[in-house]
C-alpha cells in the first residue's frame, strides 16, 4: 500500500473511534461495560465503511518451484507387443515415473502415444498405428518456450505422418529408448502396392509393387499376385546385400465386375522370423462403362464414320450405325444419336417418349426442322431454304463438364440451313455460332440437363472436317475424340438426384480409418439440417450385425466405423423421418501395419537424438540414462516470486463483520430500552 492510503486508514480509524466515543460515552452520566462494548460495535462498523470507500490494495507474494519438465513418451502401438517388449516397456516407465531423484528435480509426465496422444494412460500396446510426429507437436503445445528433455520409449518404426526427425523443437533434447532386438534378420517384405481404386471391365490395370530385403546374403525368392486360388502373375526375383529394394510393376485383367480382391506374396526358402509381411492385400473395383450407342441415320454422309470412330476411340463404347426402321428395341441401346432426323424418323421418336434415352441431334441441310419442332421443347427452329457457313467460337464458362478448347475457332465452317436457332428451356452453350467475322448470338451446341434427361445438339453438318484439320494441327486425332466422348460421357449418365447421398469406399485396409458420410435433401433440394440418420452394419460372414447414429457436420453427417476386423460388410442408411434409405457394402481387407516390422529403426532413432543433441539408449543402459537426468545442471528447478494484488472491497469478509456489527448493535439497544 502506499503511504496516502495508509495515511487515509489512520485517519478513518481515528475518525470512527472519535464518532463512536461521542456518541456512546461522552455524554453519558454512568459509563458500564454495555456502553463500552457499543462503542466498540460502532466503532467497528464506521471503520469498515470508511476502508471499503478508500479500498485500498493488498500486495501478497507467494513463492513458487517450478519444476523442469521431463514428458516421457511411450509407444502403445500393436509393434511393441509384435515385437515382444510390451512387459519391458511397461517396467521402464515405472522407473522414470518411481525414481525420487528425477521426481524432485523434474515434472514427470508419462504420455502415450499411437494414432493418438494421452496423459496418463494406462498402456494396451494395441494402437493401429503410430505417430511419433503427432506426439512431438503435442508437446510443443503443452510446454511453449521452455527448454525440457524428453524421453522417447519406442522402436522408431512410424506408420503415419510427417518424418519425426524434424519435429521436436530447438530446445527439446530427445533421449530415445530403442525397444526391441537390433540383430539384423533374414526378412522378405511386401512394402507397398501402388494401384489406382478401379478399373474398367476388359481393360488392363497396372500394379506396382514395392519388394523390399534385409539380410546379409544373395537370395532368390519368388513374387506372385493372387485372386483367391488362382495365379494371375508370378515371377523370380533375386536380392543381394547390394540391392535390397525392387520395384515390380504388372498388368493384370480386369474380368469382373465389382470389388476384386488380390494378394501380393513373396516366398523364398529362407527361414524368416516375421512371415506376416510376406503377403498383402490390395482391391480394386472393376466398373462396367461400356455404353451402346446408336447412331441412326437415313442418308450416307462422311459424318458418320468420323462419329463412329471418335466414340470407339474409347473401348468401352460400342456405335451401331442403323437406319430409323432398323431399331428394334431401344432397351438395347445407352444413347441416341440421331443425324439429321427426317420424315422416317417419326416412328424412333414416339418410341422414345416412353424409353426416354439421352439423344445426341445432329442437324444440317437434310433435317425435317417441323418434325424436331413437334418431338422435343428446348429447340425452335425457323429455318430457310438458303444454306450458310457457320464458324464456332468456344464459350470458357461452359460448366456441365470438363470441356478444353482444341481450336473450334480454326475449324472449318459447319453447313446448315440459315434461320433461328432458339433455346426455349435453360441449356448451357458450348460453342456459338459465328459467319465469318460476325457473331449470331445462336449456338451451334448445346447441352441440356432437366431431371434425369439430358439432351445435346450441334446445329451442323461435316463434322468429319473438325476431326481431319485436328489430326492435320496436332498429328493425333486424339483432342476431336476426347472431345465426342466426354459429349457421350454427359449423355450416358443418368443425373437424377437423389434425397439421401451416402458416400463411402469400396474397401479399406483393416486398422485404418473407416469413415461413411451421408447428406439428406428436403424436397426443394436444400440440406436437412435436422435428419435422424442411423446406419445399420452387418458383417456377411458371421451374420453379427451393429447400428450407428450420424453426428451432423457442418454440410454432412458423418459415423466413424474405426476397429472393424477383416471381412465383408454390407449396411444400410436410413433417415427416421421420411423412411429413406440406401444400402452398401464394403470390404475391410486384412492388413496389420503394425506386424510388419522385424526390427527397431535405430537409424531415425539415431538421427533424431545426434539432431536434439540427446544420445540413444538401451533398456539396458537405463539407469545410465536416469543417472544423467539426475545430475544434468542445465535444468535446474526455478523459484519464482509471484505477486497477487487484490482489492480489499473484493473482500466479502469485510462486508459480513460490518453486517454483524449493525445488527449486534441493533439488538443490544433494543435489549437495554436504548432505542
């Protein structure tokens, strides 16, 4: 306090013994013990009014240790059990978290880690994977700008993030503990198998496989892939201390559809201590793309072979050149492409009122305008009988698919009857028609999406001109082809949207994250904020079935599937309210990261205590390690001197004294007839 305060609590005491003395005692003939004692409750009321006015401030100093902290880090991942070091870990921390020495100089705080980060749990050894670099940026969070040792119990061998080495801070000095056998083993070991997700029917897949050796000596091994009993690829492959890695790379069929499960497997006559890293499984889904497309057509025209072969560039499309009569039934057929539609065509386009297939018009000198402007409502066509050339110009903000721009501008000029080409419903335009110099402000293709149905035109003919000055530009016909298949790509899917969208995998591998999100629609197409989704998971082999509820994200619902076994799953997704469903599958392949390993990688282990300036240790060298804990002098406890101020009207005792003071006062008049 200062001194004006304390020369203000003087003078208010003085001033409350003054006013309790006149008005108690100097006026009073007989002066007993009672006086005296309201004087006193006077006096103690008035002073704790004056010191709440001036509310001076306490000053208290504490002092306080502040001890180093020592995080002592252990791997609870399945590798330390694979490895057998689980007891041993569990006795090492006991020592760092029992020894009194390191107690009274540090803060010891066991965490343990795996594909996650916790304090003070108990270790299960039993995490999926392990991530030492997660651990490293926890604690750069908990301990900021401070300098502190850690102990780092593990084997080294992380399976997920960013490389560890690099993640401790400046002023970390990490001390690892290398749990497991260091003597090198004969090992074969299937690393890692790079395949993308699907693959389309009758097509090749390519496969590449990571094989990886450690041992001492040459050996011969041989590498085969799998599809349950049967031997798709098998090969010899030889290793060497001088080449212990190879890349093999395969082309396997794809003969079926759906998910296709496949297992990579090395084998060779060497005994081997870990046998499990010899096999992976890998799944790829097989999608059936093929689409039969006919073309039909009354006239001959250059046209319709350019069409034809631009489409079969890609294997999955079949082109059936036909004539309207020839058509049978339209449930054979994906789409219509439908060249210049005449008189004869009448018959096709009633039929497809009831089929509905996405149609691909293609219109020019020998189209019957009046037939197209009774069977379909996007076009108006007013056409005359002059013909003209019409030149195309690309519209970038086309946005129903990827389209590139391959040099519409430079083609030649597409021939059709001169009049107006009207949209009457929303269409997006990809290239407008131009003569010459001058723009229409028609399209000469469009593309159409209402509901399920999808439609496109291209006001022209002599497209086989386009696809000719494309080779003569590029040397490939390559960007014309690319550029009818992504047209028949947009008309072979079906749009129609659905209320309840739930996105998921074919196939994952077992111990990683299995996630399934949903979105549910109201009928106007917006996000239902308030759907109850639950989804019902059922394992096919053993019949054992579970529900889950979504939790609602911020556009998705979402449920974690984490810690299903191996096996094939099917579920079904409901929404409560308007009884939606949708039902799957998936496949959890069998693959345990964490039983890969054979060793303790003591090189990272190495190179991340010569980058912290710490030094690697041994279970057996741990009192070693406790020791030069114990005595390192550059971390010593610190004693700090914290200073708390708080104002004495935050003092609620003050208050109670004075209350009882009054109502003390109060009563004792009252009893003595002074009121």
């Amino acid at each position: 306090m200062t001194a004006s305060t304390v020369l203000l609590l003087i003078v208010s005491a003085l001033a409350a013994l003054g006013l309790s003395f006149y008005q108690y005692l100097f006026k009073a003939k007989k002066k007993g013990s009672t006086l005296f004692f309201l004087a006193f409750l006077r006096f103690v009321t008035v002073f704790a009014a004056l010191v709440l006015l001036i509310n001076p401030v306490i000053t208290r100093k504490d002092l306080q240790v502040a001890k180093t902290p020592l995080p002592v880090l252990l791997d609870n991942s399945l590798s330390i059990k694979e490895l057998g070091q689980d007891s041993l870990a569990k006795i090492i921390t006991e020592k760092f978290t029992g020894n009194t020495a390191l107690k009274d100089k540090y803060d010891v705080q066991l965490y343990t880690f795996a594909d996650d980060f916790e304090a003070g749990k108990t270790p299960d050894f039993k995490g999926t994977q392990t991530h030492i670099d997660q651990a490293a940026q926890n604690l750069q969070q908990l301990y900021r700008n401070t300098s502190y040792p850690v102990v780092l119990l593990s084997d080294g061998n992380q399976t997920i993030g960013n490389d560890y080495i690099y993640s401790f801070k400046d002023n970390t000095t990490v001390y690892p503990v290398v749990l497991g056998d260091t003597t090198t083993f004969t090992d074969l070991r299937v690393g890692q198998v790079n395949v993308n997700k699907y693959a389309f029917l009758k097509n090749k897949f390519p496969v590449e496989v990571f094989l990886q050796y450690s041992g001492n000596k040459t050996v011969n091994t041989s590498f085969t892939i799998m599809q349950g009993s049967s031997v798709l690829h098998k090969q010899n492959v030889t290793f060497s201390p001088d080449k212990k890695a190879q890349v093999v790379n395969v082309l396997l069929n794809a003969e079926k559809v759906g998910v296709q499960t496949y297992r990579a497997v090395i084998s060779s006559a060497e005994a081997e201590k870990n046998k499990y890293n010899n096999t992976k499984n890998f799944a790829v889904e097989v999608i059936d793309q093929r689409s039969e497309v006919a073309l039909v057509a009354s006239i001959n025209h250059p046209d319709l072979g350019a069409i034809k072969r631009a489409i079969e560039t890609n294997q999955q499309r079949n082109v059936t050149i036909l004539k309207p009569s020839e058509i049978k039934s339209l449930a054979d057929y994906n789409v219509l492409v439908l060249y210049q539609p005449d008189a004869s065509f009448r018959q096709l386009l009633e039929q497809n009122k009831n089929a509905g297939l996405n149609t691909f018009t293609i219109t020019g000198n020998s189209t019957d305008f009046n037939l197209l402007n009774q069977y379909q409502t996007l076009v108006n066509f007013r056409m005359s009988g002059q013909r003209e050339d019409y030149l195309a110009d690309f519209n970038s903000q086309f946005g129903l698919f990827a389209a590139e721009d391959i040099g519409f501008a430079n083609f030649p000029p597409l021939q059709h009857p001169f009049g107006t080409v009207t949209l009457k419903q929303d269409a997006s335009v990809l290239l407008s028609a131009r003569i010459r110099n001058v723009a229409t402000g028609g399209p000469l293709m469009a593309f159409s999406e209402q509901g399920a149905k999808r439609s496109a035109y291209l006001f022209g003919e002599n497209i086989w001109k386009w696809r000719v000055e494309s080779h003569v530009n590029t040397k490939s016909f390559d960007g014309f082809d690319i550029f009818m298949d992504k047209t028949i790509q947009f008309l072979a899917t079906n749009s129609k949207r659905k209320s309840l969208v739930v996105n998921h995998e074919s196939f994952y591998n077992s111990g990683e994250a299995i996630a399934i999100t949903a979105q549910y629609f109201n009928k106007n197409y917006e996000f239902e904020e308030n759907a109850r989704l639950t989804l019902a998971l059922k394992n096919k082999k053993t019949g054992a079935s579970k529900s889950y509820d979504f939790l609602k994200g911020s556009n998705e619902y979402k449920v974690n599937l984490d810690g299903l076994g191996a096996g094939q799953y099917s579920f079904t997704v409901k929404e409560a309210t308007s009884n939606t469903t949708y039902a799957g599958a998936f496949e959890v392949l069998d693959f345990e990261i964490e039983k890969q390993f054979v060793n303790p990688d003591l090189a990272r282990m190495q190179q991340l205590a010569t980058n912290t300036n710490g030094a690697v240790y041994y279970p057996a060298t741990i009192d070693n390690l406790i020791k030069v804990l114990a005595e390192n002098e550059n971390y010593q406890p610190v004693q700090k001197a914290i200073t708390k101020q708080s104002p004495l009207i935050e003092w609620m005792w003050l208050l109670v004294i004075m209350a009882l003071a009054l109502a003390a006062e109060w009563f004792i008049r009252k009893y003595n007839g002074l009121l």
